[in-house]
C-alpha cells in the first residue's frame, strides 16, 4: 500500500473507547521493547508518530492508527514489562486478551519477536492462540541490524523451532533501523488485507 495518510485516530484505555468506523484491524503484539510501535512508524513512514521509547512499557494504551481509511493498525502496549506491579499487569494482560479475543473487527494479529532471543513462554502462548483462532501465523523478527548477517539464518531457525512454526516465510526478519524487510512485509500485508 501507498501509505500517504495516517491519523492516530483512538487512544484507548477502556474497551467502549475503540473505534466504530468498522475498517479492519491488523494488531502488533510482543513483548514489551520489542519493537511494535518502531515497526509500525517504518510502515506508515513516519519518524515517531506511534510513540517509541528504550524504557520498555511505553505503549500504555491500546492505539488505532488509521492508514488510508483503509484498515487500522492497532498498537497494543507490551506484555512481560516487569517494572510495574503485578496487579497493573494483571489489569493490562486482561485488557489486551478481551481486545484480541473479542474484536471482530481484528483480521490480522503480527507477532514481534527480537531476533536475538530466544522466544518467551508468553510468546508461545499467543503464537499458539493465533493459530488455534484461525489467524495467519505472522511473525516478526525484530532488531535485524543487532545480529551479523551470517547468524540471521540460525536465529531464525530457533523461533521457528521454538514456536513451532510450519513455514519459515512466515517468520520475517526486520530492522526498523535499516527499514531491512519492510517491502517484505508490506507485500504479506497487502497480500493479506485485499486477497
Ligand atoms: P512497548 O511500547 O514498551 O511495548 O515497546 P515497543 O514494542 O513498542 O518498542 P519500541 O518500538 O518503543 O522500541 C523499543 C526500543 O527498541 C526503542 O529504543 C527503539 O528505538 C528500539 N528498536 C526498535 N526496533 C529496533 C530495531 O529494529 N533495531 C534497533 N537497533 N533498535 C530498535
Ligand atoms: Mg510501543
């Protein structure tokens, strides 16, 4: 897609929040820091319109982007943030599972992952819930420019293996630094948003 204009259209906090305009959803979940809201600036083009920080836990609220009138890019914040309180986690991983478990509007869920670790339990068990529910199993490997080239191949074996996933097409390595792998994922996108 020809990205040109895009709004940050809902900030939300609460659920009765979230847009009614009935655009599809694409939503970007991992953990926290891991390069979500970096991803979705090299998307639409923009420096810093989706707030990014080296603080992980910057993305508090679940944010609607809208491209084009198109679809929404929905930012959520991270799991696995561990500085605040387990009460204040336990409230956020509330919210964010009701969004991706009730949202109808939500076609399309991208699971971030850091192509340097090892993914998390927490990551397993919402890989294994997109692909339970249906959804296409999209990953992304983020921090590409963090890692040599001649180890790209390995540490994508690992997420696979790790995550079980089928097709390692699936598994796309990005780096919002070098834009590395963005065409890539536009094309998945696209491909995905107008079938
Ligand atoms: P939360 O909102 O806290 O859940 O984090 P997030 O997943 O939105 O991460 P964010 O995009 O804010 O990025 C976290 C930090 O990692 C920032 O300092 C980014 O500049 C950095 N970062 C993100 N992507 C990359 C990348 O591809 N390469 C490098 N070197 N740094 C990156
Ligand atoms: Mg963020």
């Amino acid at each position: 897609m020809n990205v040109n204009h895009v709004n940050l259209e809902v900030v939300s906090g609460n659920a009765s929040q979230f847009p009614d305009s009935g655009l599809i959803e694409v939503a970007f979940a991992g953990k926290s820091n891991v390069g979500k809201s970096s991803l979705i600036n090299a998307l639409i083009n923009r420096k810093s319109l989706a707030r990014t920080s080296s603080q992980p836990g910057k993305t508090q609220t679940i944010n609607f982007y809208n491209v084009e009138e198109k679809l929404y890019f929905v930012d959520l914040p991270g799991y696995g943030y561990a500085k605040v309180s387990k009460k204040e986690r336990e409230r956020w991983g509330k919210f964010i599972e009701e969004y991706l478990h009730k949202r109808e509007q939500l076609k399309h869920i991208i699971l971030l992952v850091d192509i340097r670790h090892e993914p998390g339990k927490n990551d397993i068990m919402l890989y294994d819930w997109m692909v339970y529910n249906g959804f296409e199993p999209l990953v992304i490997a983020t921090k590409l420019d963090k890692i040599k080239r001649s180890q790209i191949q390995k540490h994508v074996s690992v997420i696979k293996k790790t995550l079980g996933v089928e097709d390692i097409h699936n598994i796309i390595p990005f780096s919002a630094t070098t834009k590395q792998g963005k065409d890539k994922i536009w094309e998945v996108l696209d491909s995905l948003i107008d079938p």
